[in-house]
C-alpha cells in the first residue's frame, strides 16, 4: 500500500510541472515473485550447473571465461582437496593432476575422476606437500591454489608453496591463486608474524598487496588482472592473484 501511495504522489508532482499537461494518474501494479509457488523449478538452473561446473571458485570459473584455461592444457590443483574445482575440467577432457596432504580427499578426488574421466590415470592425484611437488619444472600449463595458502605456518612455508608451484609452471603458463588478505580487516589479531587471528575466530597466514606485487616482481611474473580482495562480512578478505609466467 505504501509504494502504491508514493507512485501516485510522484504523478500528482508530474502533473505540476510548468508546460506539463494534466495526465490522470496510472495505477501501477508491482507483482513480486513468489519462489515458493515454483517449487522444484526453482533449484533446476543451480543444478544443472553444478553438475557441469561443480562447486567451482567463481574467480576460477571467470578465468575460463576470459580463456586462460583452455583445452590442451596440462593443469595441476595444487591443494586439490575432494576436487570441488575440477569437475568442468575433468568433465571436458583437460590433463588433469591433483596433490592435497589430506588422503581422505585424495581418495575422494580419485573417485570423482573415475566416474567424469575414467581413462584418466588414478595416479594422477596422490597424497603429498605442495612445498615439495613431485612433478618436474615446467611441466604444467596452469596451476591452481585455491584456498591453500593461507594456512601456511609461517614466512618460509608461503614462500616455500609458491615457488615451487612457480617451478613446475611452463613459461607463458597461468597461475591462480585465491588466498586470505589483511585487506579491510581492522579488528585482525596478530599472532606472530603474518599469522593472524580473524573476526570469524580463525587463525590464518594473511598477505596484502604490497607483498603480493613484491613476490610477484621477484618471480618475474605480470599480473593478468589486477589484484583485488574481496571482504566478507567483516569476516575475512579473500584475495585474487593471477600471473602468467614469462
């Protein structure tokens, strides 16, 4: 009732403008949706997409779009877990490898590849440490970090992952990382170093841009998008790092 009032109102103020003609008000009727009186349809698009995309990072999923991540490529999620972002590539025939410290999601991972790709190699995702990858240099088109490396223990732990993912990137490779960042985030907790309390009460190795472009430039990397961190909630800030080896 209350927005129907206002709309009218604004016509009455129309009508009295100077060299305006009178016009008769129009009832205007706002339907709203009612999600509920749709009932299943309502979880068919979600469904449909996560059965082709899975529960995929959306940052991972604008990379595709924007076709850094394209067929051919040999790609490795370093930190895999039960692989939430490897159901497009592996539904579409990509060379995919997967490491994770945790057997359970090794485990987990290899089936989910037996049923979308069951002639990829069960081998291909195994158990171990991403400072120290089991794979040689350059042999990879893009690596992924996804949530990883903010529970690095400390200075050389951080630095340690991204070399070595670094190493076993191909020149004119991608890498793609989504981490935790201090950006926005007045109420954090130091607990020594880089390692900080968060608001949601998790403790976690938080970088921020400035470091970001230093390991970036170290490396000899260019950024492919520009740095950005998203907050959340007042939370945490999840941050987007996007390189591409020389």
């Amino acid at each position: 009732m209350g927005s129907d009032r206002r709309v009218g109102a604004q016509s009455h103020q129309l009508n009295r403008l100077p060299g305006s003609r009178s016009v008769s008000p129009c009832p205007v009727t706002i339907r709203h949706a009612n999600p509920a009186a749709r009932g299943d349809a309502l979880n068919q698009p979600s469904d449909r997409l996560r059965e082709q995309f899975g529960d995929i990072d959306v940052y991972l999923f604008d990379e595709l779009l924007r076709g850094r991540i394209v067929d051919g490529m040999r790609v490795l999620d370093a930190g895999c877990g039960a692989g939430r972002n490897l159901v497009y590539l592996l539904r579409s025939g990509f060379d995919v490898w997967g490491i994770d410290e945790s057997e359970a999601a090794i485990l987990r991972v290899r089936e989910l590849a037996a049923r979308l790709a069951p002639t990829l190699p069960r081998d291909r995702f195994r158990v171990g440490q991403i400072e120290s990858l089991p794979y040689a240099d350059g042999s990879m088109n893009a690596v992924i970090s996804s949530a990883v490396l903010h529970f690095a223990r400390g200075d050389e732990h951080w630095l340690a992952m991204v070399r070595e993912m670094w190493r076993v990137l191909a020149p004119g490779g991608v890498f793609f990382a989504r981490l935790a960042t201090t950006v926005g985030q007045p109420k954090l907790r130091s607990i020594g170093g880089r390692r900080y309390v968060m608001p949601d009460g998790d403790a976690r190795y938080l970088v921020d841009h400035e470091m970001l472009m230093d390991v970036t430039s170290a490396l000899g990397g260019a950024l492919l998008d520009p740095l950005k961190s998203v907050v959340v909630h007042d939370q945490r800030s999840m941050g987007t790092w996007v390189m591409r080896k020389p």
